[in-house]
C-alpha cells in the first residue's frame, strides 16, 4: 500500500493557475531607481501578453507615507516581504537595470531557489553569470 502524495502549496497554485489557464506572471525586480525603465518594461511585457507585478512604492522619492524614518525603514521590511511574495506568485522574474544591490541580490537568489527563470534587461549583471 502507498502513502498518499502531499502536495505543496507551490503546487497547488501551479496547479490551479494551469486550470484557470492564466497568462505567464512575470514579477519586475530592480532597484526603485529604475522606476522608469520598470514601467517600460511593464508595458512590454503586457503587450506580449503576461501578468506583471512589480515594485509599487518607490521609497527613494519624497511621499507623505513615508516621511517619518522609523515608519519608512517598518514599511520597506514589509514591502520586502510582501515582493518575495509577488516572487513566489510569479512565474518568473525580470531584472531592470545595470546596477544589482544587496536587497535585489537577495530577490535574485530567493527566486532562483524556487526554480524561477530570472531574465535581465541588462545580462551583464547577473551575480550568478
């Protein structure tokens, strides 16, 4: 008698974007500094037909949310978190930029140890080239 598979929770929901028959989901990663060339790059990508995620706060550029440093440095843990979660939703990652920091690094080899393709829009900055 054989023990019952388990199935992750990465697995189900690989399984259940299969059945819903859902596009690609491309997840944009890169330093805020590249909010321009990210916004491009989200065009190109729904143009070819693919859900895109991305950075949605740009915590470089001056916001009434997080003008007070102590809220600021709270939020960019938590929206860290919450891009490692777009990574794991993700069918693969697009890096923007010619420049890798530590916090885009760490984006890079989190998604890379779930097996997600990375491409970059500059191939001379893959850490793992």
């Amino acid at each position: 008698m054989s023990s019952p598979q388990l199935i992750t929770p990465e697995e189900k929901l690989a399984d259940a974007k299969k059945q819903l028959s859902f596009p690609r989901i491309v997840v944009i990663c890169g330093s805020t500094r590249f909010m321009a060339e990210m916004t491009e790059a989200d065009l190109r990508e729904t143009k070819a037909g693919r859900i895109v995620v991305k950075p949605g706060c740009d915590l470089k550029s001056p916001h009434a949310l997080w003008s007070d440093p102590v809220e600021a440095e709270a939020l960019k843990i938590r929206l860290d978190e919450l891009h490692r979660a777009k990574i794991l939703l993700a069918d693969e990652v697009l890096v923007v930029g010619d420049y890798i920091g530590d916090s885009t690094r760490g984006e890079i080899a989190y998604a890379r140890s779930l097996g997600r393709p990375v491409r970059f829009t500059h191939p001379e900055v893959d850490p793992d080239a």
